[in-house]
C-alpha cells in the first residue's frame, strides 16, 4: 500500500528537497571557504620560505667577506668576531622559528658595522672582491625587503579571510588562526646601506 499522494504529501517532498538543496549548499560553501583558507595559509607559508632564502643567502655571504676583509681589518677584527657569531646564532636557529628571525635581525646589525668600515676604508673601497661582496649583500638586503613586504601582503589576505564574516566561520571551526605580520626588530628597521664607489 503506498502513502497517500495528497498537497500534504507533496508539500514534504518539496521541503525535503529544499532542506537537502540547501545542506549541499551549505557543505558545497564551507568546503570551497576552507579549500580557499588553506590555499591562503600556504601561499603565507610558502612566502615566509622566500624571506628564509634570503636569510640564507645573506648567511651564505658572511664567510666570504669575513675572508676578504680578514687581511685588511687589524683595528675592527672585533666587527668580524661579532658577524660570524651573529652567523652562527643564525644558523643554530631552528628554521621558521621566532628565534630565527630574532637571529637575522641581529646579524644585520654587526653587517651595517662592517660596511661603515668598508665605506671608511680607500684600501677595501678599491678591492674588486670586496666590491662584489658588497654589491651582493647590497642586493640581498634589497631582495630580503622586497619578500617580507611580499610576505605581509600575504598575512593580510589569509587574516582577512580569516576575520570576515562569513568565512571566519569556516575558519573558526576549522582551527585557522591569525598569523603575525613580519615587524623588524629594535635597530633593524633599515638595511645596511651599501654604497659603492664610482670608478
């Protein structure tokens, strides 16, 4: 015997399709949100590995000056000490770490002592090796501005998702979180200024 097919019954399948259009509706929104949170974190992830490879490039070039200089700096060999201890602090970081951009910040101050003493010094501003060296640390500290800038523009789309309504409720229930924006450290705010002579 079937049910009666009467309004009543009509009635309940058009809301049971409804109520089940809408739940796929809903389920087919918070999949897409979440799918989009997690392209956002991982572009966000995927820049501050950027940032970290300039770090590393920054790291890579203190040996070499350190050995172009050694010969030349007898005074300033405290300068030199001081680099290759903030290298080391770098480099004993654990990677993505708080303590690893602590450690950048400070190497990038003993590396601004050492490139006033270059700029002082007519002997180093005329070595071609130490020009170079230079040049390069002048373009990686340009590079390292450029992807944390890169970096914090990514932030500010994942944050954004994050915190808006209606997405932030996908996020809230799925654990996203606000990530910090990358903010220099005490006496980091401005690269170490490289300036080559004019031959």
């Amino acid at each position: 015997m079937s049910a009666p097919r009467g309004p009543a019954g009509r009635g309940a399948a058009v809301a049971a399709l409804v109520a089940a259009a809408v739940v796929a509706g809903v389920g087919a929104w918070a999949t897409a949100t979440y799918n989009h949170l997690v392209r956002a974190r991982l572009a966000a992830d995927t820049q501050w590995a950027q940032v970290e490879v300039q770090y590393q490039r920054r790291v890579d070039l203190v040996p070499s000056l350190v050995a172009a200089l050694r010969g030349y700096l007898t005074q300033e060999r405290s300068v030199l000490e001081d680099v290759a201890r903030a290298r080391d602090a770098y480099l004993s970081a654990p990677p993505g770490s708080a303590d690893r951009v602590r450690a950048a910040d400070a190497l990038q101050r003993p590396l601004g002592r050492l490139v006033a003493v270059v700029e002082a010094s007519p002997q180093l501003r005329s070595n071609d090796t130490v020009l170079r060296l230079m040049d390069e640390l002048a373009g990686t500290e340009n590079r390292i501005a450029v992807e944390r800038r890169r970096y914090n523009d990514r932030v500010l789309a994942y944050d954004t998702l994050v915190l808006r309504v209606p997405s932030s409720l996908v996020a809230r229930a799925a654990g996203f979180r606000v990530r910090p924006y990358f903010e220099a450290g005490p006496g980091a705010a401005a690269p170490p200024r490289v300036v080559l002579p004019s031959r």
